[in-house]
C-alpha cells in the first residue's frame, strides 16, 4: 500500500442497517501514515458499500494518535493537547454514521502535528527552523496563522508557545505528504461518490467548541452551524437545520463565531451537487464536568444529531434526485 497516495487497505463485514433490517457490508478504508508512529495511519473511512445515504461525517480534529516525539516537543502537552482536540466528538460521529448508514471519515493524526482545516500555505514560517523557503516570496501568513492556529499551531491562550523549539521544514513536509494531502483526497474521493450515486452530497464537518458565553454572562448557544456566510451548502439544508434544532429546543447560532474553514473552502461546490456545513457543539453538553470524557448528556446529543443526519439525509437525496432532472446550474449558464 502506498499510503501517501491514499491507496486504502480494506476491511468488508456484514453490518445490518437500521431501518431497513437489511446485511450491508461496510468497507473501512485507513490511509496516510504519521510521522515518527511506526506506520500508524493517518486517518479511517468507514462506508457502507454501496452508500446508505447522501451524507458524509468527517471529524478532523480529535485524533489521539501522539508520537512520542511530538510529545516531547510539547511544553505542556497535557494541556494542550486537550485544548487543541475536540475531544471525544468523533464517539458522537460514530454514532451519527452507525445509526444512519452515513460514511464516516475520521482523522487519527492529531491537531497539534497538523491542522486538516487549514490549506498548506498558512504557515507561520518563524516556528520553522531556517524560515520560510526562497520560493515563497513575500509571504505573510494568514489571520488564522498570525493568531497561533495555522497549519502547525503555535499557541493558546493562557499557556503560550506550545513548542520547546523551531520545527524542521522536513517534518512540515512530511506531515503534508502523510496526514493532510491523503486526508483530502480521501474526503474528496468520497463525496465525488456520495454525489455519483445520489446526484448531490453533503459533508457535515464535525468540531466541538467551549461553552460560549453572551454579554451580560448569559449562556451562549450549544451549537453553531456554518456555511460559509451562505456559500458552501443549499439555503433549504440550512434552513432544516435550523428548524430541527428550534424544534428540540436547542440554542444554535449561525456562522458566529464559527463561519467553516480551509475544509468548506476547499470541498464544497453546491451548484454541482457537493453540500458542506460545519458544526459546532458545545462539549460540555456532551462530555463530564472535566471535559475529558462522555458525561451524562452524551446519550441526548448522539439521539439529536442522529435525527439531523436522517432528516437531511432525505433532503439531500431530494435534492439530487432533482438537480438530476434539471442538470447543473452550470449548464444553463
């Protein structure tokens, strides 16, 4: 296998879906490879074959899979570590895709090696060891990268620098050539089939965030959905969204402060067929008072969003079936 092209080893098993009581098999895919982990992979895609439904979930930032020397670089990796995932969503992810025959993408590769939300280019050059190389020119590097949370983040609030000392350029390459390029592929691969069978897809990208707060110290919302300020997913798929969660009573914000990144950007094209949201979820809501594992409301929140899958599983599924009608929006143009 030649996981930097993101070649998979497969893994088939009977699996009987819910609702139709029928044996499906599911394919596991892994792919990639972390730097410095003996050969562990970078991530796993599991799918049933063929898709159940339109819908892939895809959780790039909680993977607990730290080499030792990564852990060694680390100031505080305890803390930071923690700060840095969204920990333990992709137990709720599971969930999302066992109940409802979703794919499911899942990065094992954690946050602090590299950051799957974030293009290549959003380096901060002055934590490399010899500085940006020639052919990057005038480079200044981006918002996100200038704040400490670029492709390898720098630092957090309240602890600081994260790294006892510069990365090499070499290791940067490599994390690119093992973690982020095949993760990509991958998820591209997958919703390009999603759509071929179903005639759209949507990629429901899976983040948990700290509880927020409003002016005044009242609480914020438990969920934020994001679209890119309306341009990476069908205004209907949101607006359903919305419904849903109005419907459960849920407090839920739209694009602030989370708006969907480097994921969204790079992945969704809504006028042929490929939808993306990005969801935030307050863990607290899911995980116990320290906020290390599932708590008592983990059972609630699996229920919730296992109900948003279905629910905009069908519509996806409409949708396709009626952008296979009409053809692409493109077409007329």
């Amino acid at each position: 296998m030649d996981d930097r092209n993101g070649d998979p080893r497969r893994e088939i098993g009977p699996r009987r879906e819910i609702g139709s009581h029928s044996e499906t098999p599911i394919q596991r895919h892994t792919g990639g490879n972390i730097p410095g982990s003996a050969g562990a992979s970078a991530f796993f895609l599991r799918a049933p074959l063929p898709s159940a439904i339109p819908v892939l979930v895809a959780v790039p930032h909680a993977g607990r899979a730290y080499p030792g020397s990564l852990l060694e670089r680390m100031r505080h990796p305890a803390f930071a570590a923690l700060r840095l995932e969204d920990r333990k969503i992709d137990l709720l992810a599971e969930e999302m895709a066992c109940q409802t025959g979703a794919a499911l993408l899942v990065a094992q590769a954690p946050r602090a090696m590299i950051d799957l939300n974030r293009a290549v280019d959003d380096v901060d050059w002055d934590m490399i060891g010899g500085g940006a190389p020639a052919d990057v020119g005038s480079y200044t590097p981006g918002m996100r990268a200038r704040s400490g949370l670029g492709l390898i983040p720098r630092r957090l609030p309240g602890l600081g620098e994260l790294w006892k000392r510069r990365h090499d350029a070499v290791d940067l390459a490599a994390r690119i050539d093992g973690i982020h390029e095949p993760y990509h592929a991958c998820l591209a691969t997958t919703l390009a089939s999603l759509r071929e069978r179903w005639g759209a897809a949507l990629l429901i990208d899976l983040h948990s965030m700290p509880p927020l707060t409003l002016r005044g110290g009242q609480p914020g919302p438990e969920l934020v959905v994001g679209d890119r300020f309306g341009t990476t997913c069908h205004g209907g798929l949101v607006a359903s969204a919305f419904a849903y969660f109005a419907e459960h009573r849920r407090g839920t914000a739209h694009n602030r402060p989370y708006a969907g990144g480097y994921v969204l950007e790079r992945h969704a094209a809504p006028r042929s067929g490929l939808h993306a949201l990005q969801l935030e979820i307050d863990r607290s809501i899911y995980l116990d008072s320290r906020l290390l594992e599932p708590g008592d409301g983990f059972a609630a929140m699996a229920d919730l969003m296992v109900g948003l899958v279905r629910r905009l599983a069908s519509e996806v599924a409409a949708l396709g079936q009626i952008e296979a009608a009409t053809g692409w929006a493109e077409a007329a143009e």
